[in-house]
C-alpha cells in the first residue's frame, strides 16, 4: 500500500509540472500553522507560492526557511485580495497556466489537491472550487454558514450559476483570462470579483467536494471582520449585480436571440411567464416601482432581487419595474420625494424647487423630510404599477381571446 500511495504521489508531482499547475498560498499572522501547510503540500508539489501579506508574527522567517518554494513578501498589509493577486501575477511571470489556492490557517488539507488535478485532466481549463463539507464538519461558525448561502445566491443571480460553494478558499484558477483583467477590489470581496468575472467571459466553472477542518472557537484564527467586510461584500455584490443589468445581462441576451428565429416568442415566455397569473405579474411590477423609489440608493437591486426571489416574484419584470429609478429620472423622484414629506415636517419643512435648489447641500437640509417623502411616494408608485399592470394584462387577454 506504501508502494501504490508513492506511485500516485508521484503521478499528481509530474501532473504539477507536464500541467503547469502552481499552488498559491496567500498568508497574513499564520505562523503557527503555515509550517504545516506548506509541508503537507511539499508531498505532493514543489510548485508553491507563498504570498507574504505583511505579516507582523514570525511568519516571515518560517516560509524563508522553504528553499524548494517561491516567497512573495511586502509590508504593510493589503488584504487577501491583493495577496492573491500578487499570487497570480507571479505565477504567470514563471510561466504557470494555472493556480490551486489553498488557505493557510490549516483549514483545508493538502490531500485534496489530486482532486483539482484529476479534474483538469479530466475535463480540461476551468475554474474549480472546491465545496466545503459544511454540513458535517464539526465547529462550523453560524456566520460562514449564512455567508456562504447567502453568497450562493447572489452568484447565481450574477451569473446563471448554481455552486454549493462560493466562499470556499480551495480554488484551481485558469490564469490566462484573469492576466488580461483589472480587478477593482483588495480584500475578500476578490474571491467574489474573480470568480463572477470568469463566469462573465465564458470560462467553464465546476465544482469538488473537499474536506475542511474548522478548530475550535477559542483556538480559531480569523480575520475576517463580518461587518466591514460583509458590507465590503454587499457593495461589491450590488456593483455587479449593476453591471449585469446594463450590460451582462443585455449582452447575453442579445447574443442568445441573435440567430433564434423564435425571440418573439421566447421573449415573451421570460417576461410574461405564460401560467404565472396576472395578480402575481402585477404584483412583481408594483414591488420593482416601490424598490426603484425607496431611499436606500445603491443596495435597491441588490435587497430588491433577494426580496423578489424569496416571495416568488418574476424577477425580470421586477428589474423592469425598478428601473423607474434611471438616471434622467432620479431628479424628479427626489424632488417628488421632498414635496411629499413636506406635511409630515410642519414648520421644519424644507421647501425645494426642482430646477434651481435641487443640490446635494440643500437635499441634505433636512434628510428627514426627503425619507418620509420618498417612502410615501414609492407607495404611491406600487399602487399605481399595480393597477396599471393588472387593467393592461386583462385587456391583452380580452382582446387576445377575442
């Protein structure tokens, strides 16, 4: 058995070089677990990039002390993001097509990374991410679990992807598509960046099950900071969800009807859902116009599809609606907004003109006014939606009947 286990070690090592495969190992304070990490990958490959994040433990002169392996260092600090796209950077200079990450706070286990190389064997240059067995590791944080799922989500309404694992660090990149990008995040919300943009230009992605060991609480080691960089996250995520309606999603539409005779027809189905009832299309449009008025600008899309998905709504005429809120639009919305809130102000009402005073300072004056105003307005704009949708969707279906 001893035999068989060194004859296959051997094969994944070989498989490292003939594939050009590296793995990269972004790390920050990890001194007491890096040794281990980079030693159990040794087994396997020589191939190793160690990304030094400015590290202020002893982690510098332990990787230093690895002659088979490539150490990356800078100070001060810059976020796993940036690690890992100094990671990448550097693998392509020594001439590597691809890249396995591999955290290093001992969490992941270097006996998976055959796994990745069997896959791209097998099925060729993808994005591969391994799915943690979240569902029967022990000491999983409740955090990480809701993050990832609520992670999921958003990748999938970003891409048309279903993955069981879009947070997981233990990832096989192709590196030729991220080289020829510009990245516009740092810290965690990389992870989330890349694999979207990949999605975006056409590379496959796929998934393997890994295993994952989570210490318990009091010797865990994280530095993930869950509100700024949830929100970090959150903004990242209305960013492209952003992208994906102006272009993303028009490009692939385009590009889906471009040689289909039958668009019409299919362009119906997707709006129009033939079998959903009016009530619920109504219903989709009036929650997309009160989406596109409510004063929480820039998170809209973002809480609005989520919102959409949960209560079963048609999602596309959702975005359709919600983009009342266009940009010739936002004036008027606001200024609407403010004339609405002025009964609920009385003598601290704010009296604004939509061509001369309609400024950030003077919107500003009185904020209170202008939510109260916007909240009332968005109301009024559902109600509306709703009415309107619903009388025009019984007149369609008469006329068609007829």
């Amino acid at each position: 058995m001893g035999n068989e286990s060194k004859i296959a070690t051997d094969e994944v090592s070989r498989a490292f070089t003939d594939l050009r495969v590296c793995v990269v190992i972004p790390t920050y304070n990890n001194a007491a677990t890096i040794a281990t990490v980079i030693s159990d990958t040794l087994q396997y490959t020589n191939h190793i990039i160690v990304v030094n994040d400015g590290s202020t433990d002893d982690t510098a002169n332990i990787v230093e002390g690895f002659e088979a392996i490539t150490v990356v260092s800078y100070l001060p600090n810059q976020g796993k993001g940036m690690a890992l796209r100094t990671g990448f950077k550097k693998a392509v200079e020594l001439g590597y097509e691809h890249a396995i990450t591999i955290d290093s706070d001992g969490q992941h286990f270097a006996k998976d990374l055959p796994l990745f190389i069997e896959k791209l064997k097998t099925e060729g240059p993808a994005l591969v991410m391994g799915a943690r067995n979240m569902d029967t590791a022990d000491n999983v944080p409740g955090k990480s679990s809701f993050g990832n799922q609520f992670s999921n989500f958003w990748y999938k309404v970003e891409t048309g992807i279903e993955l069981p694992d879009t947070q997981t660090g233990y990832r096989l990149y192709p590196l030729s598509p991220i080289s020829k990008m510009k990245f516009f995040t740092r810290k965690y919300e990389f992870e989330i960046e890349v694999i979207v943009r990949l999605a975006w230009a056409g590379v496959k992605v796929s998934s393997i099950p890994i295993t994952v060991y989570y210490p318990p609480k009091e010797e865990r080691i994280s530095h993930f900071r869950p509100f700024k960089d949830f929100t970090r996250i959150s903004i990242v995520n209305t960013v492209l969800v952003t992208i994906c309606f102006f272009y993303i999603w028009p490009r692939d539409f385009i590009r889906k009807f471009y040689k289909n005779k039958n668009w019409k027809r299919e362009l119906r189905q997707i709006l129009l859902k033939p079998g959903e009832t009016d009530i619920k299309k109504a219903n989709a449009i009036a929650f997309g116009g009160f989406m596109g008025i409510i004063p929480i600008w820039g998170f809209q899309l973002l809480v609005g599809v989520f919102l959409a998905h949960l209560f079963k709504l048609n999602k596309a005429l959702f975005v359709l609606a919600a983009h009342i809120s266009f940009a010739p639009m936002i004036p008027v919305i606001v200024f609407l907004s403010y004339k609405m809130g002025k009964p609920f102000m009385g003598s601290r009402a704010v009296d604004i003109s939509l061509n001369k005073q309609l400024t950030l300072s003077k919107i500003g004056q009185n904020l209170e006014q202008y939510i109260y105003g916007s909240l009332l307005l968005a109301i009024i704009v559902a109600v509306v939606f709703w009415l309107l949708t619903f009388i025009l969707l019984k007149v369609y279906r008469s006329a068609k009947n007829s």
